[in-house]
C-alpha cells in the first residue's frame, strides 16, 4: 500500500533536455562534456595489472599489431570499443502495456530481439569500469528497472516451495538465460523502501536471490524522493538511509549507483550524488543515472561522464522517436556509432577516426590500439 502512494511513473517522463529524435540527439551530445569521474580503487588496478603481466610477451605482440596495422581477423568485426552504449530504462513488467510499464510477453521479445541483434547483458558496473567482457562483434546492453514493483520480482508458493513467478522480470531473465546462455545474466534493481518489491515478507530473500545471481540493487533514494527539492543534508540522508537499509537486509552489500528518481538533478550540492553520508553511514555512487534518452559512453570515451549516465526507455508507447525500438533502427542504420567489441578485455580497439576522443584514464590496465579504416 505504501508502495503505490508514492509511486513515479508518470512522474518520470518526459526529461525535455534529453528528450529529442535519435538524429537530434547527435548534435546536443556534441557539447555535452564535463568528465566528473571516479577513479578505480588501486588494488582494483594491481589486480588487473598483475593478470596483464603473466601473458606470455609474443601474445601480447601478436595481439597488438602495429599502430595502424589492419588485422584481418579483427576488421572482419569493425570493433568500435569507444562506440555508443545503450542502457535501457525499465519500469513495472506487468498488464496492460503503457508508457511505463512492459507486459511479460513484450519484454521477453525486448530480450529476443537484442540477441538476435547481437546485443549482450554487462552489468552496469562493469560498464562504468570499464570491464565489458564480450565476443567479438557483439555489443553490450545494460538492463535496468527502477521502482522496485511488483512485476520486477515476485515469489508464488507453489507446493510449499516459494519461486518468481513466471512472469516477473527475474523469472523472464533467468528462463531466457538458460536457453541463451551467451546473453548473459545481469541487470540493475533501483529500489527504494520500505517495501521493495512489494511483498514485505520476503524483502530480504529477493535481496539476497538477486546478490546472490550477480544481479545489481541501486539507490532510487530511501522514499522515491526529488533530490532537486532537497537541501545537501536532506540529499545525504535519501541516499544514506537507502544504503543503510540494503545492508540491514544485506550486511556489506555495496550500493555504488544512483537512478534520480523523477530525473530530478539538483542545482547545487551535484557532488552529494556521488558521496556523502548521514548519520554515520556513508555511501559512494561510481554511476549517477538519469531518465533520458539516448545512449551513453564507455568509460574510454571522453564524453563518459560517471554522474550524467542517460538511459533509453524500454518502451513502445509515448517515446517520442527515442525509445528502444528507434534506437535499435538507428544502430542498424549507422552501425559505426555502435560499440562493437573486439573480443579481448585487454584492448581498447577503434577505428583510427576515433583516437582523440580516447580517454586515457579510463582505460586503466588496458591498452587502446586504432585501425585505418
Ligand atoms: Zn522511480
């Protein structure tokens, strides 16, 4: 009950400064800069380091090339590792379709449709750092679902036994996950309380299901809040009391990203959104997400920005020439703007045209190498 009185959807839309055709969205991300990013905890980079150097040397070599050497057997895939990324904006999986919620029938065809079109599911952590770990010529999609409703996780008894049901977002995921194992599982859950998921006796057993699966639980604040109505301590406390009550159900869970419920981006204080505490408990965000409406950067990128990330709805309804469906035409149609992997999580590969947009710290233990094209 508490859940529906504060519920968003409408809420959500439209973000009008992101809110424009795919074509349009070409010229407003030119002059969308302003890199506000973390930086990988050291040992994070040793590890990956130490992994770098215990390749043999004449692999290395072998995989390098020389500065502007075409490969064969990469060029057949056209790798673009500084390409476009979608992360797509899910609401409520449930009946009847509307602009903010999918039914279990069309998100399944979502799923379908990506793999068919050789999208695979990264987690959105590991596309902020960097992390995209995918065969070559296939691009990464990252799935996300704000709210928490019903329809995202929702267990049935069945016999004693308690399992999602069939037609919740997990139960669709994990199912298509076993017919396509190469898709991959993974996506992020922006909840907020006290009733995530809407079925209050099992709260700590679906946090803990979706930890356990790889799955991601993000900050939607602690009551679904406007941040850009809030002065700097009310900002801390939204987001600190969510973090807090994620690890009362989850001890030492880390909750390291943000969806601004509503879009609501304050003014000021900007930098609360990836830091602060309240009371003691502190809480750190590596991705700050926004509502709208086109796709965002790899971390190699320049125009990556940590706390900017925008997201595409998932929708067919009300989604003003950028929804997922319009965007997907759009990378069939100007597959150069797409990431493409090139196979190997230790190279950066892009086209030559791309270098000066390469983002040097981004890239951390790997390597960026550029083709002529
Ligand atoms: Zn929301």
């Amino acid at each position: 009950m508490l859940a529906t009185a504060v519920s968003c959807t409408a809420d959500h839309y439209p973000d009008l400064e992101e809110n424009s055709s795919p074509t349009d969205q070409r010229e407003l991300k030119e002059d969308s800069g302003n890199n506000n990013n973390y930086e990988i905890p050291e040992n994070e980079q040793e590890k990956h380091a130490t992994e770098r150097e215990t390749m043999p040397e004449e692999e290395k070599g072998a995989a390098l090339g020389k500065p502007g050497t075409i490969l064969p057997e990469l060029m057949q895939h056209k790798p673009n590792e500084l390409g476009e990324v979608m992360i797509l904006m899910y609401h409520e999986i449930g009946y009847p379709e509307s602009a903010w919620r999918r039914t279990p029938e069309n998100f399944r065809l979502d799923l379908e449709n990506l793999y068919e079109q050789g999208y695979r599911a990264i987690s959105l952590m590991d596309l902020v750092r960097g992390n995209i770990d995918i065969p070559a010529g296939t691009s990464p999609v990252v799935l996300t679902f704000d709210d928490g409703n019903k329809g995202n996780f929702y267990y049935l008894e069945n016999n004693g036994e308690l399992e999602p049901a069939p037609d919740c977002a997990v139960a669709i995921m994990e199912k298509f996950y076993q017919e396509k194992p190469d898709f991959g599982l993974a996506a992020t859950f922006f909840i907020y309380y006290p009733s995530p998921f809407r079925q209050t006796q099992y709260i700590e057993k679906k946090l803990n299901y979706l930890a356990t699966r790889g799955f991601e639980i993000g900050n939607h604040t602690f009551g679904h809040t406007n941040l850009a109505q809030l002065n700097a301590s009310e900002i801390q406390r939204e987001l600190a009391q969510h973090v807090q009550a994620t690890q009362e159900y989850l001890p030492g869970y880390e909750v390291n990203s943000l969806a601004l419920p509503y879009g609501g981006f304050p003014r000021e204080n900007q930098e609360l959104l990836l830091e602060g505490s309240y009371e003691g408990v502190a809480y750190r965000n590596e991705a700050v997400l926004l509502v709208g409406s086109n796709p965002g950067f790899p971390p190699f990128h320049q125009k990556f920005n940590s706390s900017r990330i925008p997201r595409i709805r998932a929708s067919e309804l009300e989604t003003d020439g950028v929804g997922l469906y319009d965007w997907l035409e759009y990378f069939r149609q100007n597959p150069h703007k797409r990431y493409i992997s090139d196979g190997d999580p230790h190279y950066v590969t892009a086209p030559e045209t791309l270098r000066e947009f390469l983002r040097n710290e981004g890239l951390k233990d790997k390597e960026a190498r550029f083709y002529l094209n």
